[in-house]
C-alpha cells in the first residue's frame, strides 16, 4: 500500500445510498430472489436464505457454525467485527462473508443432497448455451485474416469488456471496437511491450466471470501460447461458487467443451488446441482458499505469493481481482497505480470494466471530464482500463 497516503478510507457499506449500500439492500435482496427461484430448493434452505438476507441488511455479523471446516479461519478473519451490523465492516469483507454464508445456507458445504451443487450454475449455463455466444465463436474464423497486431489488440480488447462488445465487433470494427472515451486509462502497448520482453515465459491470468466472459480469456490464453509470448499459462480460478458467475474450474470445463462443440472450425480449433495444452501442461489450472477470502491481495498467504514470483506477468481480470489489487478504499482517482499495485509479487495487469467506487491511475484532466457527465461513470460498467506495472 502507498505509504504517503495511508488514511485514505476504506469502503463500507453503512452510508445509505452509496453504492456499497445499493449492492446490500438492493441487489443482493434480487440475487436471493433468483437464487431462489433457479433451484427447487426445500423448506429449510430457502428460509436459511431468507435469513441471511434479514441479518445482512438489519442484523449484526454472526459467526459460521462450529461444524463449518473453515469456521476458525472465519473467526480469525472477523475478529473484532462479529456481533457489529454488516454495514460497519469492511465491504470488501462483508460481501465476501455474504457469498460464504450463501453457500452455507444452500447446503453446499454440507452432507446431504445439495452438497456441491452451485447455486448459481443456472444462470452460467444459460449463458454459455445462449446464441451470443454462437455469435462470438463463429468470429473466431475471421482472427486468421487480421494482421497479427491488430489480431492481438482485438483479443485483448475482447478480453476486457467481456460480453459488453464481442469479438466479432471487436475484429470488424476499423478502431479499438468500443468508443475510445470509454477506456479512462489505456496501458495496453505496455502490457504487450512487457510480453515481448519476458517472451516464453510464465504468464498467470487470474479469472474473474465464467460463461461469456471466460471465453474469450480462454481465446486469449490460446494466442499467448501459440504466438510464443508465453511458454505456460497458469489459469487461476475460485476453488467454489463466489460473487454469482466467478469461474472454477467446471466452469473452465463447459467454457472449452463449447469451444470444442462449436459449429465453427476456428472455434473448434481454439478448443483442441487447449485442450491438448491442459494435457501437457503448457495450460494449468489452480486455484487456492485465498481467492475466496476477504481481504486485498497485499495479505495473500506465503504460498500463493510464491506462486505469483518470478512471472513474467500477471493479468488480473475484472472488477473484484482490481479492487483486491489497490485496496477496497476511498481512493483520490489520480493515485498512482503503480504506488498502490507496487507490491504484487510479479509485473501485473488489470484489465477491468468499471462496477465499483475504487479507481487509481487516472490523470485529473480524464477525471474532470467523466465528473462532468454527472453519470455514475465508476460503478455503471461503461468504462473500463487496462493498466500495468510493469517489471522494475
């Protein structure tokens, strides 16, 4: 973290109206609603959840159970806040809990006949199954007429807005794609620049979204390791269900069988290529307890930081991983990115639509004109940056 600036307030979701306040009183009572009517869950889940949804807008933080296998590393993790209303914690760590304690009151973590079962996989199938996505795919066939710059920057272009503006609008557009105004802070030449320069070596990609918005990280993770750029890729998802539609690794599963089963002969090539490269190795997927923790990455464990060293790059994805980089705080805009991702263990990328309050990196002069839209341009999703830091 900056040490120059180190009040800077942390986010929390007690200030009614905020849109920390907004995910807790009004998206998570229509995310119960879904979850609920998704599955046919019995009597005694479904008022688990409705109990969750009680206690996580009026209620005080209640520990898990003793039974729960993580149970101590919960209490570890909370001390100070159990018996404190949801909105005085961290929002970071209070949406976090929320998803934890989801899953707990499905049934997921339990013996019984729901345990495993993810509560959001409806909505990732339907969205995986859905004719964008053939849409999408069927792109793919027009990649190899594309110089291999543009090729590149279509993919990574893809890769950042995820299913806000598809590769095929990406390939046919004669610019970037998507309206140049929108991406606040664009470090894409350094990202590839860095590429280049630590060429064949180790590139970790950290997940964020499975369904329509894993594909095209998969196609991504496909040029890296056919372009030379990258000798391996280590993909890292959730080890269970989190934030709705984060991807494990069944998710990664369906995401390369569509490709694979895809009526395009590109798409199908993309498959079988990664498919071959989780055979041998050069693709690796993992995950670690930590990804589904509530706290920034500054306090990743000894073993997953070990994990990150020595990359020639790491690309976070989405808006969770970015507000994990820089610290889920109050941030001026203009703080520098560098200062508060300096201390990821590897050279790092973000690339993010904008959905919650955090930003860093932007110049004062692109702040004042997104301020005088008088739009919520940091939590509407319209913008997005790719920023890098790059090796020393």
């Amino acid at each position: 973290m900056p040490t120059n600036v180190p009040t800077t307030p942390v986010i929390r979701s007690n200030v009614p109206g905020s849109f920390a306040w907004g995910v807790f009183h009004e998206r998570h009572p229509k995310l119960i609603q879904q979850v609920l009517d998704a599955l046919p869950y019995g009597p005694a889940e479904r008022a688990a959840v409705e109990r969750l949804l009680t206690e996580s807008t009026t209620g005080v933080l209640e520990p898990l159970g003793a039974e729960a296998l993580d149970a101590a590393q919960w209490l570890e993790w909370g001390e100070g806040l159990w018996g404190k209303p949801w909105g005085e914690a961290p929002f970071l760590w209070a949406e976090s809990y929320f998803y934890r304690r989801l899953l707990d009151a499905i049934g997921y973590f339990r013996s019984g006949a729901w345990q495993g079962v993810d509560p959001f996989a409806p909505f990732k199938s339907a969205e995986l199954a859905g004719a964008a996505v053939d849409d999408e795919l069927a792109a793919l066939s027009k990649l190899d007429g594309l110089p291999e710059t543009r090729r590149a920057e279509a993919l990574l272009s893809s890769a950042l807005w995820g299913n806000r503006a598809d590769l095929g609008f990406q390939i046919t557009a004669e610019t970037g794609g998507t309206d140049a105004s929108d991406l606040v802070t664009d470090d894409s030449e350094l990202l590839w620049a860095e590429l280049v320069r630590a060429e064949g070596g180790r590139v970790c990609i950290v997940a964020d979204n499975a369904g329509r918005e894993l594909l095209p990280d998969l196609v991504l993770i496909d040029h890296l390791l056919a372009s030379g750029l990258a000798a391996q890729v280590v993909l890292y998802v959730k080890p269970q269900p989190y934030y709705v539609s984060d991807a494990t690794m069944a998710d990664v599963l369906a995401a390369v069988e569509r490709l694979r089963t895809a009526p395009t002969e590109a798409a199908k090539a993309v498959g079988e290529r990664l498919w071959h490269a989780l055979n041998i190795g050069v693709l690796v997927v993992r995950t670690h307890p930590f990804f589904c923790a509530p706290l920034p990455f500054h306090d990743m464990p000894t073993d997953l930081r070990a994990e990150f060293t020595g990359a020639a790059m790491t690309i976070l994805k989405g808006d969770l991983n970015y507000r994990r980089l820089v610290g889920d705080q109050l941030w001026a805009p203009t703080t520098s990115f560098t200062e508060t991702a300096g201390h990821f263990p590897s050279p790092v990328a973000a690339l993010r639509t904008l959905k919650s309050d955090v930003i860093v990196g932007v110049d004062a002069a692109t702040v004042a004109r997104l301020d005088s839209t008088g739009t919520p341009w940091r939590t509407d999703g319209r913008h997005a940056v790719i920023q890098v830091h790059p090796r020393a």
